[in-house]
C-alpha cells in the first residue's frame, strides 16, 4: 500500500540536502524519521547550498562563519537530539514528530517539491490543539 504525503507548503521548506548539511554542522549524521535519500554532497554543492541557505534566511554569515538562523537552528537541534520522536499518521497523512523541551517539530514529505521537508515546529499545548483539528479535518499543516 502506497503512503500519500501531503504538504501545503505552509511550513519550514528544506530539502534533504540543506538538511543533512545544517545536521552535519551540528555533528550529526543520523536522524530517525521520514526516509531522506542521501545523496553524496560536493564541495561545488556546499558552496551552492550555503549561498542558497543564506538566501532564505536559514543561515546568517558572521565574519569567516555562517550561524544557523534561531528558529532553524532549534528545529535542528530537536530533530539531531529529540527527547522523544514518533510517527503521526492522521488519515492518509504521516508526518514523523520530534519532541524537546517542550516543543514539537513535526516534519512531512513535500509532494509538491522534490526531496523536501516540510517542517513546522510548536510549543507542546499548541501541538495538541493541531493535532486535535487535524484528526476532526479542520486542520491545516
């Protein structure tokens, strides 16, 4: 059976790439969750990505560095380091949640973009209240 995987473009886009760039440069390699093909990055694609990163505003250069972006920075770390992560399936919608310290990052496959997440990230109560309208079909990601 095939999963279907809805994004409304309404969250935090970041393609696979830009994500296992901003997780390596936390140390990470690895993460559960939605199933990212991996695909060898470049020096060519690193300059690519940084400038593309910086463009959007997920990274800030400072003299010979890039910072990641507060808000950015912190789906990261929840989603490199979650206290707790599971998968949320509400429909024919899957979505993979990463919990940390009081907060939860709900990530999606984008269907209208290739090899993207779609990320949204909430303080714990108002997690409960999204996940409430999504199960009654109010709700909008």
């Amino acid at each position: 059976m095939e999963e279907k995987r809805i994004c409304t473009e309404r969250g935090t886009l970041l393609t696979f790439s830009e994500i296992f760039l901003l997780l390596q440069s936390m140390g990470t390699e690895r993460v559960n969750g939605i199933c990212m093909e991996q695909e060898e990055i470049t020096d060519e694609d690193t300059v690519r990505l940084i400038a593309e990163m910086v463009r959007k505003g997920f990274l800030i250069p400072d003299t010979d560095r890039f910072r990641i972006e507060e808000e950015t920075g912190r789906m990261m770390t929840c989603m490199a380091y979650p206290e707790d992560s599971f998968e949320l399936c509400l429909g024919e919608q899957i979505f993979y949640c990463y919990g940390r310290e009081g907060k939860i990052l709900v990530t999606s496959l984008c269907q209208t973009r290739g090899k993207t997440l779609e990320l949204a990230y909430f303080e714990k109560k108002d997690f409960e209240k999204w996940r409430e309208g999504m199960e009654d079909g109010d709700g909008e990601y």
